[in-house]
C-alpha cells in the first residue's frame, strides 16, 4: 500500500485544518500559504495531514487548489498526505494527485445525507463500491489507503439521537464493501465519553479491534479531549484535529470547531504519549495561519494560557 | 457529623464560584445577588455550595460577607454549606457560623505556601492540628466535616513541577493529623490525565481508598473535563467546579479558571452519571450571575452552543 510506516508512534494525529478548517469559513486561503502551513506542520513532526476535499470547486471554492495541494504535500518526505472524497469521482481526481489516503464519509442519518449530500445510503455504498474496485484495479505499491468515515454517528442536528445498532450496521456495511478500515466522526460536537466508550467497543467487536482506526472529535460542548482520552484508553490510533480550532462556529463563541491540535498535542505530550510532534515547533505555525487568515479567531487553551511553569516539551509532565 | 446524606448521587458536584470565583474577580457581588444566586443553585440540586471563605476582609473585600452567606445557606433544607478557611480564626469563625464543611488549603510547594500565605508548611500543620482539636471538643451532631486540601498539587507557578513523593507524604501527614479527608487541587490548571491518575493512585494508596474524596480541577489548558473522566473513574466522589468558570484569568482569553459547573453537569448527565442536578434549571442559573456581574465573561461550551438535538437532560444521551 501507498503509505508511511508509523510503528514508532503510540498515536497517530492527522491534521485536518486544511480540509475541515478551511472548508467551514468563508475566506479563501491563498495556494502558497496553504503549502506554508503544511510544510511547517510537517517540520514540526505532524505524521500526517488532510490537505483537502475533492469537491466540486463552485461548491466549495476555498479547496479547489487540492490536486495542486495534494502534489505539493507528496513531496515532502515523510508525510502522509490525505484526502476527502464525497464520491467515486473525487476518488479518482484524489488518485491521480497522489494521495497516500483517501476517506468518503458516509452520513449514518439518512436524512443527513440526503440533505446535505443528496444521496441515500444505498448510493453511498455503490460510490464506495466503485471506489474499492478502481483502488484494486491499481498496481499494489499505488493503492491509497481506504477509511469509510462515518459521519453524525454520536448525534445529527436534523435527526436527533443517532442509535448505536445504525452505527455499527453501517461500520460492517463499509468494511465489507472493501474500506481498509472505518472511523467515527462527531460532526456535530454531540458525543460523550460513556457513548463513545461503547460506540468504540460495539464497532470493534463487529469490524475486528484494528479496524476502527480513527475517531475525528469536534469541541462544540468542551468534551472534545475528555472524548479523545477515551479514545485513547481504546486503543484508537488515529486522532483528527484541527490547528487552532480552525473552522469553529461563529453562533457559538468560544464553542471551536475540531478539537484543537495544539491542546491535543499538548495533552499526549505531558502524558507521555508519544505523537511524533514538536509541540514548541507546532505552536509556532499558528503564525503562519494568523497571517494568511487574518480575520479568524485562532482557538486554543494552551496556546493562550502557555505551557505550566518549568515545562520541557517531549518529557512528559509529573508522570 | 453536621452533614448531608449524598448517598443517592453518583459524585458529588461542589460548586466553588461564590468562593473561588468571587475571590479571583475585582467586582464586589452584593449579598443578595450572593443569597439569589446559592438558592438558585440550590433549587436546581446542587448539594454542595461553599459560600466563602473565612479570610480577613481587608485582603478580601468580595468575601468580606462570608459568616451572614454561610447562615442564610444554611437555612436552605438539603443544601451541604461549605466554607474555606485559611487558619484556626477562620475555622473558629465558620464553626459559629454553622458550616457543615470547613477546609483548611495547604500548598504543597513551599514556597508558593510562604510567599501567598506566610506560613511554612510546619505552620500550617500546627493550624491544621489547633481546628482538629476544636472540633473535637464540640458536641458530635455539631461537627463540620474537615478536609484538609493540598493546592499546587500538580504544579506550582513558582517552583514548577511538584513531586509526587511530596504530595503523598503530606496527604498522610494531614489525615495523622486528624483531618477527616483530603482533596487535590490543580490549582495551577497543570494536571494532565495521566499524572492525575497516578496521583489519585498513590494518595489512595496511602490515607485509604475513601480518604481521598474530592478533586478541584482548573482549565486553564483545557483538560478540566478530562482530568474530571479519569477522576470519576479513579472513583473520587467530590468535584469542585465554578458556575460560569467564573474567575477566568485575564491574561488568557478563553482560558477559564475553575472547570465550568454546566459543561461537568452536562458532560455527566449525557453519560447517565446521576449527579442530583437539574441541568435546565441550572442553565438559568447564569442569568442571576450575569446581571449581578455585567462586566464579568462567563464561560462555558455546552452553554454557548446548546444541547445536541433532541437532547433531553436527566436522560443519558447514546448509552
């Protein structure tokens, strides 16, 4: 497969501000800055990053840069750079550009996904099909890694309460159509530590424990790390954030989108759990994003507060 | 004992605002609005309130109430009265004034310990052991509950990191000197997960599985709530939290001081944790506090961005 070895790391961070970040405001980051930003998370030690969506550019003007994006994350060594595609044809532009991973993810509320991405489930999973077949069709050394990311599944703001047994359906679904692995999404901030406790141990126990890599958390109502150390005691390796919080919904002050990387990063670092990251060096690319996005609201705890009094980043604190 | 029986309650959520809250502010809250907002409180379920703290008026003139606070809570029917006290003259102080639970902090960085209270650490035990001996001379239905609190536990703003090793030997030393419990207190918003869970472990270890009763976490770095998961799975019984965040350090926008009682109520109610808490009537509770405090930001995510739809409180939510 066309991927990194990351057997070093206790958990994987993948920074998805580049996609989920940018795709939520309404500025438009320029090409270069965007490459700035990637190239400077990727110094800091950041193992991997979604650079983007292979969306239809009038949907979503601020990522029609991503093959462009794509090819210049691919030359950096090291790095494994990933993608989100809302279909078969996203997935073949998103082959074409390189990406090590791609992700499709699938809404669990119908309704959602009927709304927002005009599909039912049944045409979901024939994109997916598609995909899957394209992807074996490769030569082995060029295939891209393969997650079905299910999204709403703690919650979904037109349904309401999304239930466990939907969750899991779909997760078996997803893997038997070929996804190399699945991973949960709290689009809507809505998940609790006991929720995604037994979200986790239910997918895990129907997909196999090392296929439910990934969890992608949102900090809507603050829970967001609480959730992530949950995850972790879970043994998920695959951990979404998004630098500052980028992306974080203006109705809700305070209420930032993703979990933030550098409070992520900031939390593994003094537990000791090794990420890979340079958490110094992370927290000097919120500059660079400030600059080229001067009018968005950075968010971040640790960043404001600094590090405690007598901190060494790397070695763990009062463990 | 001169208590409350909690043994209907999962954990017991001790709201510190009056007290942490008031004290970290400049505004001085009038008695009424003081009285309004611990009968709100109250009316809402919280069991646990402290209302003050027994320290001279000149040096706090926002708590300079305490002793007449302390007696109109104590008229509301279920409601556990807490008050800090920094020496034996508080202590003698919230005893006349009918407090079911006094505690006495001692900082467990030294130096923290003499340049804030002017008392080496042999000092304070002597204070320590002067209210032990007090309460020991009243009549058994007339004693407050004593919990002798070790703040800076997890870092120290001048000292830095604190040992373990120091931590645990004076949790011992305060129990030998007759305190009923004693908490931790991440004073400085430096705890993470990990080193509190070692922490809650070693103490344990040490004064007895039930004799470490109550945790006071920050979020100043933004692991308040899960700092909060690994204490209730540490089993820890009591958590202090602070209506609003309120006393939030300037210097760190964002930043808040206590964690906020709603985002802990809300993250236990969704996980069916029973805290005895209306979480609606304890949302409205911020309105009491907002006008008695018009310049002061109240924090708090779940707050901010409402409940997940369809959420119901007193429900669980996903379980």
């Amino acid at each position: 497969m066309n991927s990194i070895d990351h057997s070093g790391l206790d958990v994987l961070i993948s920074e998805v501000g580049p996609r989920d970040g940018l795709q939520s405001i309404q500025a438009i980051m320029p090409t270069e800055a965007k490459k700035a930003w990637i190239k400077a998370e990727a110094d800091a030690g950041v193992p991997e990053i979604e650079v983007g969506s292979f969306v239809p550019p009038k949907l979503m003007p601020q990522l029609a840069d991503t093959a462009e994006i794509v090819a210049y994350a691919r030359t950096i060594p090291g790095l494994q750079v990933a993608a989100l595609v809302p279909n078969f044809r996203g997935a073949e532009n998103a082959i074409k550009a390189g990406a090590h991973k791609i992700s499709l993810p699938l809404s669990v509320s119908e309704t959602h996904s009927q709304r927002n991405l005009n599909r039912t489930h049944e045409q979901v999973f024939g994109e997916i099909a598609k995909v899957v077949a394209l992807i074996g069709s490769l030569p082995e050394d060029q295939r891209p890694g393969f997650e079905g990311s299910l999204s709403t599944a703690f919650g979904c703001s037109i349904e309401g309460v999304v239930k466990q047994d939907k969750v899991v359906d779909i997760a078996a679904r997803l893997m038997a159509l070929g996804c190399d692995e699945v991973g949960l999404s709290d689009t809507t901030g809505s998940a609790n530590p006991a929720q995604l406790r037994n979200m986790i141990r239910a997918v895990k126990a129907v997909v196999g424990d090392g296929n439910l890599a990934a969890v992608h958390l949102h900090n809507t109502r603050g829970l967001g790390l609480a959730n992530a150390l949950v995850a972790l005691e879970e043994n998920i390796f695959t951990f979404d954030a998004s630098l500052g919080g980028l992306g974080g919904c203006p109705a809700a002050p305070g209420a930032s989108g993703n979990i933030v990387t550098e409070d992520l990063v900031f939390m593994f670092d003094a537990m000791g759990i090794k990420t890979g990251i340079e958490l110094d060096k992370l927290m000097q690319v919120r500059e660079i994003v400030r600059k080229a996005l001067p009018n968005e609201e950075l968010y971040g705890f640790t960043p404001d507060a600094g590090y405690p009094k007598g901190y060494a980043a790397g070695k763990g604190w009062g463990l």
